[in-house]
C-alpha cells in the first residue's frame, strides 16, 4: 500500500468501521476525509494523524508514510499510551510482528552445532522494539541460544542472539550463523583479501579460513546484530 488513501481504505475495510465515523473521532469535515480517501491528501501530520491512527487503529508512521510495520488489534488513545508505557502491540494475523520466532533448523543436515532453540518467542512494546532494532522488519529477526564457549568474552553459553536472516551472504565483517560443510557454525567472519577467516573469539579455538574454491560450500543463513546475557544471579 504505496499512497495514503489505499492505508485507510484497508483499515476502515478491515475494522469494518466507515468514513462518517473516522470524521466524527478525527472532528473534522466530510470534505477533508473525502479528500484522504481520493488521493488529494498525500499524508497527514499532527493531531490529524494521530487521532486517525487511534481510529483506524494502526501506528502513525505507518500511517503517514506506509514505512512502518506496526499494527494493534486495539485502538489506544493517546492518553492511555500516557499513562501505560508498558502497553504491549500484538501482531495482526498477516503480520508476525512481535513474535520472533526460534531458528529452525530442518532445511540443513547438521551433525553438530554452535548452538540451540530453547525460547520459543519474545514480544517487545513498540517503543522496545524501535530502540534496539530500528526499521528492521520484524519476520527477518530470529532468536537463538548458544550453546559452547567459543565465542566467549563477547558470547557466552546460553546467551540469546538475535539474527538477521535477510542478510544470506558476506556483509561486512561482523558475527554470522552459516553452515559449512554441514555444520552449523556461529562464529565471526573477516575478509582477509579474496578469503574469509572464521574466528573465534575464545583464544582457545584455531582460526580458519574459507577460500574462494571452497565458498561455493558455505550458505548464510544470517547475521547477528545484538546479544542479551541469560546469566542468573542468586540472592
């Protein structure tokens, strides 16, 4: 939905609410609405914008822009967002928004692994969501936990790693989840001239290299952008 008028046309068509009702809550004129759904108004700002996104029941910069992805099954005031900033978004059936769901494995034939699934989903706030992942569509993040120590001193066992998995090929050195030569690898990848050197952070572990014969063997399946400790402290 690439213009303002097709947004709203699909939320009042979803909500099964109608054009009168979005100039009553919005209080202003027919011929302003009329306007929004004709394509004449390109997009709307201020208390126009959120007073229709509480009605339509959507987020304003979706909304205004059709960039973002947040959509509440529950119309929320502005005051109520005020006075309960713990207020959790949930997904609408065509969208997995919140859910980020564990990284299954069955496509790979794996012998051994970095790491395991043992968190089946987490939902974040829309505010919690933005501030660590940005405008990272939600269906391309998935979760995990490690599992051996070889990349401890920056992830240790039973960390969660967050995985971008529209990244499937070399994208800069960072940390990646990969497989080679059936295994399943989470490991940090440098380009070193034309071959890509696999570390591990943990000193104990031998650096290797992946050449350019034998890149045809390595499939990304992601990238991991942050971690979260799962230390438990006893008091």
């Amino acid at each position: 939905m690439k213009t303002l008028s097709e947004r709203i046309k699909y939320r009042l068509n979803s909500l099964n609410k109608t054009q009168a009702g979005l100039c009553k809550y919005c209080k202003i004129k027919a011929p302003s609405v009329s306007k929004w759904l004709s394509g004449m108004t390109k997009t709307l700002k201020g208390e126009n914008l959120l007073r229709a996104a509480e009605y339509l029941e959507c987020d304003p910069d979706w909304l205004a822009t059709g960039k973002g992805f947040w959509h509440s099954n529950v119309a929320v005031s502005s005051e109520q967002a005020t006075q309960n900033t713990d207020l959790e978004y949930q997904a609408i059936p065509e969208f997995e928004l919140l859910a980020i769901t564990p990284l299954f494995l069955n496509e790979f034939i794996i012998s051994t692994s970095d790491i395991q699934s043992s968190i089946s989903s987490i939902h974040y706030t829309e505010e919690q969501y933005r501030r660590m992942f940005g405008a990272k569509e939600p269906q391309n993040l998935k979760i995990t936990n490690i599992k051996v120590d070889n990349m401890s001193g920056t992830l240790e066992p039973g960390d969660l790693v967050f995985v971008d998995t529209s990244i499937m090929k070399y994208d800069g050195d960072g940390i990646y989840l990969f497989v080679f030569s059936n295994h399943l690898h989470l490991k940090r990848v440098q380009m070193v001239g034309n071959t890509l050197m696999v570390i591990s952070d943990n000193s104990k572990y031998q650096t290797w290299s992946i050449t350019q014969k034998d890149k045809s063997h390595m499939s990304v399946l992601g990238k991991v952008l942050i971690s979260q400790s799962q230390i438990f402290q006893r008091f």
